[in-house]
C-alpha cells in the first residue's frame, strides 16, 4: 500500500533511483572500438550470404 504521508515510500526511490540510471546509460555513447566490432561482424554476415 502506498504511504499518505507525503514521503515517498522504498520502491518509488528505487524506482526513481533505477529511472535515474538507466536514462543515464541511454544518453552514453556507444564507444569507438564497440562500433568497429559491429561493422567487422556485418561484414562477415555480408560475405556469408553471398558465398
């Protein structure tokens, strides 16, 4: 049950908490060398379908 008295209970802190992070997570960018192992593996998927 939700508590009246105007503070906010355990799980919406964690819930606000998790929010918090996530939406921190989600504006970091994807590092360079991460992008290069992507492009190295669509280009392997690529050359296995043609071959």
């Amino acid at each position: 049950m939700a508590q009246k008295t105007g503070k906010p209970s355990a799980d919406q802190r964690i819930d606000e908490s998790l929010k918090r992070v996530y939406d921190a997570q989600l504006q970091e960018q994807v590092p360079d060398k991460f992008l290069e192992l992507i492009a190295k593996l669509k280009s392997t998927e690529g050359s296995q379908d043609h071959g």
